[in-house]
C-alpha cells in the first residue's frame, strides 16, 4: 500500500529555553528533523509532510535541502491538529505514518514494522516500557490486554500513572480512518489541545485493531524535550557509531571516547585514539592512526598516514604515508601530497604541499604552492596577507627554506633555490642560487653595556 509521512515540527520546544525551534537542535552533526526526515526517507514513502508553525517560519528556508513538502500549522493546538493540517492532500487509501521531530532516534525496521501494521488494517502504534515513563502518555490495555486509548500524563490519575508502558508518538494508518477520527477529537483536556493520541481510542470504538508495537530498546524512542535529553539522545548515536565502526574492524582504543558527527569511512585496520570529534565527510584509508584529541572535518586521509595528538584537520585533501602533527593546523582547500610531513604548531592554509615536503616545526603557509622535497625551516612564515589582498607564494621542487624565513607573497622561490635564515623575501629567488636577505652581522666597537643609574 503507498503511504505517506507527517513529521510533526511545529512545537517550540519551551522545555529547551532557546531561541531555536526545539526541532533544529542539533544532534550528532545535523539536526533533530534531519534525523527524523532521513530515517523516513529510507522506507521510500511517497511523500513526506513537516508540519512547521509559527516559531519556526524559517524551517523550510533552514532545510531547504531535504525532500520534502512543507505545511504550515499556524497555530499550534495540539498534535492531532497538527495532523490535521498535513492530510488533504493525501488520498483516502493510502496510509500515513506520523512521526514526532522530537522523536529522532527511530530505527528503520521499528517504522517498516508500523507500516506493515496498517498495510494490515490496523492502527500501528509504537510503545515502550519505561523504567522512568514521566512525561510520557500512558497506554491504557483491557483486562485482555488489548489497547483501549493512551491518557496524556497531565490528564493521567496517580494510578494511570503508575502504568510503565509509554507512548512514543509515531503510529501509521489508513488515511481514511485518520481523517475521520481526527475531525471526532476534542480539546477537552488539560493542556487544552487536539491530541493525536485520542484516535487511538475512537479506532477502538470503531472496530479497528489497535496495535502496539512494542519497542524493544528504550533508547531508540527517546523523546527530546529538554537539553538533559538531547544530551542523552547525542550519547546514544555516538554509541551506535561506536558500534559500527568496531564492527568493520576499526580500533577504538575506548568506544565511549569518539564522537562522529558526520560520516566516517574507514579502510582496514585503522586505529583511533581516544577524544577524536569527526564531523561531515570525513575517509580514512588502510592501515591509517589518529592519535588523541585529533578533530578532522570534511577530509579525505590516504592509506598508512598517521596523525598525532592534538591536530585539527578541516577539508583537505591528505595523500599516503603522510605524517602530521602533534599539535599541526591543515585547513580548507589544502593539499598534502603522498610522504608529506607537517609537524608541530605549523599552520597550513589554501596551500599544496608536493610529494616528500616537509615543514616540521613552527610555520605558517598559507596561498603557497609548495613542490616537491622542499625543506621549509622552522618558524618560517609565507606572508600572504597585505591587509587588503591575499597573494600566492610558490616555491620550486627541491628548494631549502632556512629558518625563521619570511616569503612576502607574491613571491617565487626557485627550483633548488637555498634561502638564508632569517631572509625577509621580496623578490624572486632564482632557482639553485642562495639568496639571504638581512643585514650582514656587526660587532659594534666600543659598545657598553648600560649600568644601573641609582
Ligand atoms: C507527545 C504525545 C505523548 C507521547 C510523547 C512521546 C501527544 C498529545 N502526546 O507528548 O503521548 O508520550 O509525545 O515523545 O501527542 N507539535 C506540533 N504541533 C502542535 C503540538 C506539537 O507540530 O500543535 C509537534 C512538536 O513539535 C513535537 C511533537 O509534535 O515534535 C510532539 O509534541 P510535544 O509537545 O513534544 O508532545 P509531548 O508532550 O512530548
Ligand atoms: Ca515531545
């Protein structure tokens, strides 16, 4: 049977105190609806409806990205109404999965599981038992068993609170049947709000199976309402990365210590240190070794290539048997060549490094077109910057670069060119010449050193 989704977006989120909609906090690198919409991309539903409202207007301009319809609830009275809103343009017969943006670590098979259900002619909902279900609505069963309704926990009584079968929100069924029970639902409740969980009990009444899917792990239907949730839902997705990169055989030297925010490819063999943060797109070849505290966003790293403590690593392009760090910065639209090293404090920038390079220690390049075997000394310096405009510094195949240089861009450095230590460099330095470009050293006769006055 086609089926479509509702996501369910519009609440503020009150319980979060923030300027943003509850549904744009993020979680584990996108955001909460993310989640939810990419979740329910995989089913291949026919369409998909956020229900967006008042305090969140630039919802669809925010994720404008996603595959989506968007519906407005202009006023939010209720997740019923909220339903309500995403219905006409869905026929009679197809059937309709609700989801809750707040709701975002739902499994794949949990919602194929609803979707069978009301394939089936039931009404699918999605409980759990919950050690702690405060906050949750109650399911209510018969003396057979059967589900009869679910009381939303401020409408509850002490002991309909004491029932531990919570419901999560999502449920699928005949659009039919959800049209014409949601037109029956009052408000006649505490909160004063049209409750989608009230068709439960007009399905009943109606002779249609209520059904419950009972959710076997209490993580994944985790509700974020406030930020010690959202705190909680980011400790369960960063488990579950944990879990399946252990089991395509990446080493994590302790699971609990890895944040993965994003996606992580990795080849054979990789070992990861502990306190890494990955973000966005991030590819690690074969036999690759991030040392502790490394954060890397948007690269791709080649095979045998190590990093050491406390790098930052931001969308560049990183080639085999490449060593870098401790404590080294590669920034955007940098290229390191295969057998490259960049070493401690040495910042690079927009800059492509040849094969066999090396800048071991202390500098800063930036714009620069660095060939093959260069030396780069320490400390030295491209100054690439002069206040207005950012200029290019390119340095020949085989260039030594003495320390504490620095290369005023645009400047070129010749093939095999030598620079003195300490040069300040102007002007072209011709290739397989020295150039040194600083006062000659004096020793200043008669000098003496200054004695204290008083
Ligand atoms: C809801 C359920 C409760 C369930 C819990 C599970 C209702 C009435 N209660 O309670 O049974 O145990 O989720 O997490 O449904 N929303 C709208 N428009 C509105 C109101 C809400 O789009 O007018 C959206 C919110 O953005 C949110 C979702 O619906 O994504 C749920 O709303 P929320 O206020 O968080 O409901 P809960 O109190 O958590
Ligand atoms: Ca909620």
């Amino acid at each position: 049977m086609p089926f479509s989704v509702v996501i369910l977006a519009a609440g503020q989120g009150k319980r979060m105190h923030s300027d943003l909609p509850k549904v744009l906090q993020p979680l584990g690198g996108s955001t909460l609806l993310e989640h939810v919409v990419h979740t329910a991309a995989k089913l291949k539903p026919e369409a998909i409806y956020i229900v967006y409202g008042h305090g969140g207007e630039h919802l669809p301009n925010v994720l404008k990205h996603l595959p989506v319809q968007w519906v407005l609830q202009a006023e939010q009275l209720g997740t019923g109404h909220a339903v309500m809103q995403a219905l006409p343009p869905i026929r009679d017969e197809h059937d309709v999965l609700v989801l809750y943006g707040d709701v975002p670590l739902l499994r794949v098979p949990t919602l194929q599981a609803l979707v069978m259900g009301a394939a089936r002619g039931e009404l699918a909902i999605l409980t759990a038992k919950l050690a702690n279900p405060t906050g949750y609505g109650r399911i209510l069963r018969d003396a057979a068993g059967e589900v009869q309704g679910v009381v939303e926990e401020k409408d509850a009584t002490p002991e309909q609170r004491r029932l531990n079968e919570a419901s999560t929100g999502p449920l699928a069924v005949r659009a039919s049947h959800l049209r014409g029970w949601l037109k029956q639902v009052q408000n006649h409740n505490a909160q004063k709000e049209y409750y989608l969980p009230d068709v439960i009990a007009l399905a009943v009444k109606a002779g249609v199976l209520a059904s419950a899917i009972v959710a076997d792990s209490e993580e994944e239907v985790t509700g974020v309402n406030d930020r010690r949730q959202l705190a909680a839902a980011e400790r369960v997705l960063r488990r579950r990365m944990a879990e399946t990169l252990l089991q395509h055989g990446v080493t994590l030297r302790d699971p609990e210590r890895i944040d993965v925010r994003g996606e992580l490819e990795c080849g054979r063999d990789v070992v990861i240190d502990i306190n890494c943060i990955f973000e966005g797109a991030v590819k690690l070849g074969h036999r690759v070794r991030i040392g502790p505290n490394v954060v890397i966003r948007d690269c791709e790293i080649g095979d045998d290539t190590q990093v050491f403590a406390n790098s930052v690593l931001d969308g560049a392009q990183i080639g085999v048997r490449v060593c870098i760090g401790p404590f080294a910065r590669i920034r955007p639209e940098s290229q390191l060549a295969d057998e490259t090293h960049v070493g401690n404090f040495v910042e690079v920038k927009k800059s492509r490094l040849g094969r066999g390079s090396k800048a071991n220690h202390l500098s800063y390049l930036g714009d620069a077109e660095v060939g093959r075997e260069v030396n780069i000394g320490a400390g030295t310096i491209t100054c690439n910057y002069d206040g207005v405009n950012k200029h290019r510094t390119v340095i020949g195949d085989g260039a030594f670069i003495g320390s504490n240089t620095s290369l005023v861009a645009p400047v070129t450095v010749g093939p095999g060119a030598t620079i003195g230590a300490g040069s300040v460099i102007t002007k072209e330095a011709p290739a397989d010449a020295l150039s040194v470009a600083r006062a000659e050293q004096q020793t200043v006769a008669g000098w003496k050193r200054p004695k204290k006055t008083s």
